[in-house]
C-alpha cells in the first residue's frame, strides 16, 4: 500500500452540527496526523475553528445552499480542485455530492477519484442516487448498504465498503464519572432529578426521537413502584416550543411532571449520560446508525433500544439484552425494570471505536490512490 503523502478533500454542506460533520473531523484530524493534506470545503460554521486549529485547511463555499443559484458554483469548485490537485474527493451529502461530480468531470485527466459516504436513509430517486456513484460508497451500517443495494441496482456491490462510525474512547472514557462538584451543579440546575434513578435520552427535539415514548415509560415504571427520573437531553431547542409544550402536556395528564426535565442541548453530555441509569435510544423511524449507543456503552453504561435500524444492529452485537420490539410499551416497561435492577456487565469496546473509523478510511484513501486515477471519459 502507497506510503506517498496524499491529499483529500471532502465535501459537507457546513460545519455547524451533525453525525457528518463529525466524521469530516474526525478523518480530518486523522488524514494530518498521518502525515496527509486534509482539505474541507463547506458553507462554513462553528467547528471550523476547530477542524483548522486540528490541521486541516478549510474552504468555504455553500456548496450545501438549496438553491438554483448554487449549481452556478461547479466551475469555481472546479477551479479549487484544479489547484489543490486531491487524490481523493470525498462528499458526504446529496448538493455536494452533485456539486462534486459535475465539478471533477470537468477536469483534466487524471481526475481524482470520488468517494461517498451515505450517512442516512435517503429518500430513493435521482437526487439520492449520486452517493451510489462514487467509486467506493461508504457504508456506515449493513442497514444503509441494504438501502443502496435495494434502491440503486445499477451500483456495483464490489464498490461498498461497510465503516461503522466510532467512539472516541479518550472522549467518552470506560467507566468515567464526573466529580462531585459537576454532580452538585447538576442537580442544582435540575434539583428534580435528585433522589432517584435517572434514564436519560439524548436527542434533539423532533418528534421521530420518541420523547413521548420515554415519558410514557416513565409513567408505567412509576405505575409498577419502580421510582425512576427521566431527562429528555437536547430537546429544548429554539423553534421547537410547540413541541416541548406538547410534551409538557403529556406529562401532566400522565401523572409524572414532577419526575421530568427537558432541557436544552449540553456541553457535558459524557458527564450527564455517565451518572444516568439506563440511556434510551427509542426513535420511533429506523436509525441508519445510533452513535449514542456506542457512546453509552463505551462509558459502561446500560441501553435500552428500539429493535430496528442501526440501533438495533449495534444492539443485537454489543448488548442483546437492551433490545425492546419498536413501539412495544409494555415489554419496554418490563426490560427497562430488570435493566435498573440488574443490568448485564458491559465490557470495554473492541468494536466501533473511533480509531477503527478512522484507520478503515484512510486505509481505503490509500487503496484508490493505488488504482489508476480516473480519465475523462469515464463516467
């Protein structure tokens, strides 16, 4: 495999939030420190300060806008890559994608060679059909690969190439709790979630994340004897108020307002998800992959999932006992109950790490980079 210092550029709409962007950081910091040129192109945001001060240089273009106007931009993208001379151009959504695609076509031969990373389920269609074109299509669950190869049957199975994302286990450390003075903090902010065992659910604040799910099991658990609190994690967020309202509402007529707190995203979710009893990942549409389960578990700390999707997948590998059929209130109730009283012990991960992530991509990057680059008669 080539030793030669290669350069990448990956493609994102912008740097603000997201599975994504997180993975374009993190492959970011992985391409410099092995020694690479890491280029990211996107409309801009609050992690580029961070991706630079890791290395990687940044170039900012909305390549992301839903626009008619943003089409216009292929021949300046086209100009960026002419210079920067990539071996590798990785986009890791749809506008990019097609931004990207049409930019390197135009350039002379040898192109570089074009990667995509289907991150979601996608809608099928045209639009959704440029991340099966790339010459390797990362995978980042068998459950996405399923969707490519259903919905996309011109793309070649040979060219998917199945990457888990993975766990920082420096960021989210085996059996790490937070001192006492972050624990007094906390419940100073949310005093009525002392005095009892605490499930939490991180997700930001739409309906698909089954908030109205783990409240509606924090009342059965209560209805059983089982004393629990509950903290919806990340669900507060502006323009969502109707929503939290809704949820607000449920509570009330459900008899547990007092055991609740929904609260706005957090800096310290590692600290927050470490001093929880159980971390419940209940989105009621398939996941393509369900990052804070591995999160939860590289922590030592008990999941409880909806079966389906990549959660289920990460579940039926890592911990089968936190599996619950999807929608199954009462089954839900009753291993939520023998989770808080027994879990099963959880080892340290030897899977889905974030080292795993990153050595798989830039083993892949170097691999391409092997194969002859692409001419302009390609397609």
């Amino acid at each position: 495999m080539t030793r030669r210092r290669l350069c990448v550029v990956q493609l994102v709409p912008a740097l603000v939030s997201g599975g994504a962007e997180r993975s374009t950081l993190e492959i970011g910091r992985a391409l410099v420190e092995a020694g690479h040129e890491s280029i990211v192109i996107s409309g801009g945001g609050r992690l580029v300060a961070r991706l630079t001060a890791e290395g990687s240089r940044h170039i900012e273009l909305p390549i992301g806008r839903k626009s008619l106007r943003t089409p216009f931009l292929v021949p300046r993208l086209r100009a960026i890559l002419a210079e920067a001379k990539p071996d590798i151009v990785h986009a890791r959504s749809r506008m990019p994608a097609w931004l990207g695609w049409y930019a390197l076509r135009g350039l002379a031969a040898p192109r570089p060679h074009f990667v995509t990373t289907v991150h979601g389920l996608n809608s099928p269609g045209w639009y959704s059909g440029i991340m099966a074109r790339g010459d390797r299509v990362i995978c980042v669950s068998n459950l996405v690969r399923d969707h490519v190869l259903r919905h996309y049957r011109h793309t070649n199975p040979a060219r998917l190439v199945l990457i888990p994302r993975g766990v920082d286990s420096l960021e989210f450390p085996y059996g790490h709790q937070p001192d006492d003075e972050w624990r007094t903090r906390f419940l100073a902010d949310y005093p009525a979630l002392d005095g009892a065992p605490l499930l939490t659910l991180p997700a930001r604040g739409t309906r698909l994340k089954g908030h109205s799910d783990a409240i509606e099991l924090l009342a059965d658990l209560n209805a059983r004897g089982v004393d629990s609190r509950l903290l919806l994690l990340g669900a507060r967020e502006p323009g969502r108020e109707s929503y939290v309202a809704e949820l607000e509402t449920l509570a009330v007529k459900l008899g547990v307002s007092d055991k609740l707190v929904i609260s706005p995203p957090r800096a310290d979710v590692r600290d927050v998800m470490a001093i929880s009893t159980l971390i419940l990942q209940l989105s009621t549409q398939r996941e393509s992959f369900g990052r804070t389960v591995i999160e939860a578990l590289s922590l030592c700390r008990p999941v409880l999932g909806y079966a389906h999707g990549g959660v289920g997948e990460l579940l039926t590998d890592l911990y089968p006992m936190g599996r619950v059929p999807p929608g199954d209130r009462a089954r839900l109730a009753e291993r939520a109950a023998e989770l808080m009283r027994a879990a099963p012990a959880i080892q340290p991960l030897t899977r889905y790490r974030l080292v795993d992530m990153q050595e798989a991509t830039l083993a892949l990057y170097a691999e391409l980079a092997n194969e002859p680059r692409r001419r302009r008669s390609d397609q």
